[in-house]
C-alpha cells in the first residue's frame, strides 16, 4: 500500500451526508448517482475490487461496475467473495457461474487459518474452536481487538468472534495481499442501523485496524423496493436474451418468458425461494413462501431471517472493518 495513501485519492467524503434514500425519489435519480459514484470510483483508486457476496446488492452494485466500466472505457476490477465456510451452496453456484458468464476475476478470500482447524478436527457449525491452536495472527485478533477472554469460541459465523475471524481478518487479509486501495460495496443507508450514516466515499485509514483503504458505495441510495426494481426493469432485461424490455416480474421460478431459465437471470435462486437476506446456511430463513420482491417489503424487516446475535453486534464489527 502507497505510503502516501490517500493523498493520491481525491474524493469528497462528505457526500451523501445527512441524506437518505428518499431524498433520491425516483429510480432513475437513484441510477444516476450509482453511475457517477462507480465511475468516480474506478477512475479515482489505483486497484480497487467489489466486494461481491452473490446477494442482490452487491450483484447490483457489479452490474453497475460493468455498465460504467464498459461505457467509459474503464477496467472491471476484481470481485472479492469472502468464503466463510458456511454459505448455502447455492450461493457458490450463482457466484462461479455468473462469474463465468460475466467474465470476471475473483479473489476468494479466506481465513484458511480457521478452516484447517476446522478441517483437521471435523467440526461442524456450533463446534467449539480451541483458540490457542490458532495462528498468532488469529490469536492477536482474538485477545487483542477483541479482548475476548473466552479459550474457546463457537465455529458460527453469525457471533462476534465467528464473524471477525470468518469475514473480516479474511478479507483484511485480501486487502493487504492484494494491496486494494478501494473497496467498492453494496451496503445501503435503510439495510441496517449501523449503516445509516455512512456516506458514499468512506475512508478506512487507521493501519492499527486495517490496511488503510476506502469504502466506494454506490448504491446507498436505494431501499430495498428500488433494488428489486432495478433488477426487474433494467438488470435482467438488459442481460437475459427474450426477457421483455420492462414491466414484467415473475412470480415464481416457473413463471418465466418463454426460453428464460432461472439459471439465466443473475438473481440467486435463493430470493425465489423466499429469502430476502443471505447470510450463513446455518442460521438464515425464508421469510416468507413468496419470492423477495412479492413480500411486504414495507411492512416487515429485511433482516428478519439473520440471526439477531450478530445484527446487535453490526456496530461493533463495521468498526473492525466488517462491511
């Protein structure tokens, strides 16, 4: 990482202040500035990459790094997937294959530290990890930022330590080895309290924390009924063959045009079974029988199927660098 970073990145960090997403009314309002945020992020950041989780905001946020990267001539930077040991592995599936349809690079970043143990030991989600036959680097983050006094921890992704060691020690890691400069992401102002604040340019320069480096977010702006409508109004129609040009939204994955598959719209199949947030196999459920974009999407929360241990952490873990 340039020692002089981020003096050669010149973005206003103040922007989106104070805002939120109804201060973007209409979804073309809410395209127009994803484009300008992603187009200043790739012109602006010697190597940034998108973080890319299979999930409908960061699928949305890559659809734009391809839209603006295409129209001007730019780079498409590599995809960071944070493999965590416990995706759905319909997940891998909808990531290996749209990255093949979509020819993208991607950075699979793991704490491989934990998943030999783990591999070592034949452990299943909820086992306990011996903190101790860690590595030094696992075991400073434990006792250290942490302060976790515990000598063992659950193999869950969805606890404080799970989390840390899982997701964010990982893709610290990535960042460091790949020296990114600029993390482009999908977060949005109305997906999570911790989040509400955030502003489309934000730094993350403290080296005691992580390698220093900036969140790009493009799509801050959108609520979670303006994702759906991006995708059924301009993503899907714009990238699957005989899909009609707008107005169309199925219903379920057999009420498709005509030739349309689902494996041919990059929408993970898990939205169609009911699913409206993605976390962990082991501790995510449907909300509901519908589709996502069918269910109440104003009257009921987003993150309602997430185990609700890690939601009450999200401020703590975003200051340790989780997304």
């Amino acid at each position: 990482m340039s020692e002089n970073f981020p003096d050669y990145v010149d973005v206003d960090y103040t922007d989106g202040e104070g805002e939120e997403p109804e201060d973007y009314p209409h979804i073309q309002d809410k395209i127009e500035k994803a484009i300008e945020v992603t187009r200043e992020g790739l012109e602006s950041y010697e190597n940034p990459a998108v973080m890319w989780t299979g999930g409908k905001d960061s699928t949305l946020t890559l659809y734009f790094i391809k839209e603006v990267a295409d129209r001007f001539d730019l780079e498409v930077p590599p995809a960071v997937f944070i493999d965590h040991y416990q995706h759905f592995d319909e997940i891998h599936d909808f990531v290996d294959h749209w990255a093949d349809e979509w020819d993208l690079e991607v950075i699979y970043a793991r704490n491989e530290d934990v998943g030999a143990y783990v591999d070592e030991h034949g452990l299943e989600p909820g086992d306990d990890i011996d903190i101790s036959e860690l590595s030094e680097h696992n075991q400073h983050h434990v006792r250290d930022i942490l302060e976790y006094e515990e000598d063992t921890f659950p193999f869950l992704l969805d606890t404080y330590v799970g989390n840390h060691l899982l997701k964010t020690v990982a893709l610290n890691d990535a960042l460091e080895e790949y020296d990114i400069d600029g993390v482009i992401s999908g977060v949005r102002w109305d997906e999570q309290e911790a989040r509400a604040d955030e502003t489309f340019f934000s730094p993350r320069h403290d080296p005691d924390i992580y390698p220093p480096h900036d969140r790009i977010q493009p799509i801050l702006q959108f609520d979670e009924a303006a994702v759906w409508d991006a995708f059924w109004n301009f993503v899907v129609p714009d990238t699957v063959e005989n899909f009609p040009e707008e107005g169309y939204v199925p219903e379920s994955d057999d009420d498709l045009p005509e030739g349309v598959a689902q494996d041919d719209i990059p929408i993970s199949p898990k939205y169609f079974a009911g699913f409206r947030s993605l976390g962990s196999e082991v501790s995510t459920e449907k909300s509901d029988q519908e589709p996502a974009w069918l269910q109440d999407l104003e009257g009921t929360t987003e993150r309602a199927g997430r185990a609700q241990d890690k939601e009450d952490l999200m401020e703590r873990l975003r200051d340790l660098g989780y997304m």
